[in-house]
C-alpha cells in the first residue's frame, strides 16, 4: 500500500510541476552550429560543429579541385 501510495504522490507532483516551454533562445543555441573550412591533401571541406547535435563534413564545391577536373 505505501509503495502504491508513494507512486500516487510522485506522479502528483510530476502532474503539478508541469514542463516549461522552449524560449527562442534554447532553440537558437540547440541549432546553432560553427562552419570551419579545412584543407587535406589539397581538399577544402566544410566542417559542421554542433553544439548538441550531430557534426559534419563535405567536400566544399568551390574546392580548386573542380577546377582542375579532379575528383
């Protein structure tokens, strides 16, 4: 009985606390991002750093490489 009881006041107060919204500027920081250009064996790549998130990588397509015929 107490742990039923237990389980009742838990999910009461959980119930009266309530979520708070997301504001604009977690958003912002969440889905903010640094852009870094790097060179590797006379490759540029575009390199995604996340804040939270996943990070990226491609090859940059103003690369000289495109020039050249290159692949």
């Amino acid at each position: 009985m107490k742990k039923l009881t237990l389980t009742l006041l838990a999910l009461l107060a959980l119930t009266l606390t309530g979520c708070e919204a997301e504001t604009k500027e977690q958003r912002d920081e969440r889905y903010s991002y640094d852009i870094e250009v790097i060179t590797y064996k006379g490759h540029d790549y575009i390199v995604l750093s996340a804040t939270k998130w996943c990070n990226g990588i491609t090859h940059d397509p103003d690369c000289p490489c495109h020039e050249k015929g290159d692949e």
